[in-house]
C-alpha cells in the first residue's frame, strides 16, 4: 500500500469486484504510435472474464477514428465494447443544440486542432472561418504543438478573447505524449484563452459530461462496480473521484518517473487519491 492506495500487478486481481472498466487510451493502451506490452491481452482477457471495456478519451476526435487507431495499432475488433471520446460528446452537444447558443448547428466556428485535421465536424454545418474574429465561437480540438507555441496561440486568439467570443475546448489535458516527449495540450491552450480573458467549456475528463456519457451506455452498473483506469490524477483520478468511482492509477505515461512522494503531491493537489495503482495495464 502507498497511504490507503492499494497497489497491484495487474486487472485480474480486482477483476471480480468490477463489471465496467473506463479506460484511458493515450499513455494507458498505447504511445500513439505501438500498443504498450500487456495492453491488448489486458482487454483481451477483460472481454473473456464477461467484463465490458469502455475506452474513455480525451481525444477532439470523434469515437469512430479513435476506434480505427486502436484496430491499426493491434488491438482486436471486440476487444473493447465502445469509444466514448470527448470529441463524440463535443458533436452530440452540438447537433442537439444542449450548449446554447452560439454552440449550435450552422455556426461560424475558428477551428484550434492539427493542421489540416477537420476533427470529423460534418452533419454540423459548421463554417470554418481563417481568423478567430470572424467566428461565432472557439472550438479547442487539438494542438499544432510542438509547430506552435502557446505564445502564437495568445497572439492567434487574442481578438476572439477581446471580441467576447465563447470557446469549448473538447480536451482538457493540458500535457500530451508526442514523439518529442510532452508538448502543451489544448488544456493548455484553454488556459491561454482563460488567460485572455476568454470563457471556456471543457468537455472531457475530470468533467462529469464525458462520464454521464459512458455510464449512460451501461446504466444498470452501480458505481462501485466500476473501475476507471489512467495515468493522469488530474484527468482521470480526480474525474473518477468526482462522480464516486473506484478507480486505478497507471504509473507510467505521463507520469513515468514519478514516486511515491511526487504522486503523493499529485493527489493532494488535486484532491483525489486512486483506489489502485499498477505500473501498466497488464492483466
């Protein structure tokens, strides 16, 4: 035990206590470029002790490219039950109009993503416009990072902050796994808008939005019976905490390196703890 936070070795040893398992792509299943060791016979042998995988992300993306990524990089058709993304949850919002005005069909939208990533926006009617002061609101989807800086962002976004314009940002992490190691997150770049003096809706772990959700395709499972599973206290131990769910903690990712007392200082910054903690997703 590290305090009252249990560690184990692998799924299998809390298997039984737990029929729904969220979790966490990015730094959990995969890097973004191979499958972690493990990770696909995790799921595999999730799938054949009855239990049911919901791969819970906080990618802009919508659930269906997500999906197509897990299946390139090796992960089995039926290995998992659903991909519930915060990028899915964002195009719901939108197209039944549950934001408000002027997050609605037909809007004139600034896109902050990938260069040349259209984030799977279509049946929304959407108008992308080049200059964020021409736009009705601020869509956050991604990041350009390492290519571009959070300072171009300040400068990129500054008018739209001054014009009053509302932004959601369809991924709250702030710190993101790329090939260069972590680069700003567009969690990041909310915080510049904020900054700015900008209003953000976050979409996306911690925030309840993204669980209800999940938790809505398997309503019948009562929260104890669920296991959340990633490698951010911020993101996904302290949205688990939020919505009364056990949860585990995987000590790599972004948080390889740290120690105990790192996490420690994690969990009090945050305010949550993890019910488990294992090095990787194994089972």
């Amino acid at each position: 035990m590290i305090g009252d936070v249990t560690e184990i070795a692998g799924l299998a040893e809390v298997a039984t206590a737990h029929h729904l398992f969220l979790i966490d792509q990015f730094g959990v299943l995969h890097d973004g470029r191979d499958a972690y060791p493990g990770a696909i016979a995790a799921l595999q042998s999730l799938k054949a002790a009855g239990k049911v995988s919901i791969i819970l992300s906080n990618s802009g993306k919508r659930a269906g490219p997500n999906a197509e990524r897990l299946l390139r990089l090796g992960f089995p058709p039926g290995s998992f039950s659903h991909v519930v993304s915060s990028g899915e949850v964002n195009w719901h919002a939108i197209h039944d109009g549950r934001l408000g005005a002027p997050f609605k069909r037909g809007a004139r939208v600034y896109l902050v993503g990938k260069p040349g990533d259209d984030y799977q926006l279509d049946g929304l009617d959407l108008v992308l416009v080049p200059r964020a002061d021409e736009a009705d609101l601020i869509l956050i989807l991604g990041t350009g990072a390492p290519d571009v800086a959070l300072i171009e962002y300040q400068g990129l976004l500054a008018p739209a902050a001054r014009a009053g314009l509302p932004a959601v940002c369809a991924n709250p992490d702030r710190h993101m796994l790329s090939a260069q190691g972590l680069v700003p997150g567009p969690g990041a770049i909310a915080e510049v808008y904020q900054q700015l003096g900008g209003q953000v809706h976050f979409i996306g772990k911690p925030h309840a939005g993204i669980y209800d959700f999940a938790l809505g395709l398997m309503p019948d499972v009562p929260p104890a019976r669920v296991l959340a599973i990633g490698d951010s206290v911020e993101h996904d131990i302290a949205g688990a905490a939020r919505m009364g769910l056990p949860s585990a903690l995987i000590r790599g990712g972004i948080l390889a390196g740290f120690d105990g007392r790192a996490l420690a200082g994690l969990y009090a910054e945050h305010r949550a703890r993890a019910t488990y903690v294992l090095d990787r997703l194994v089972w």
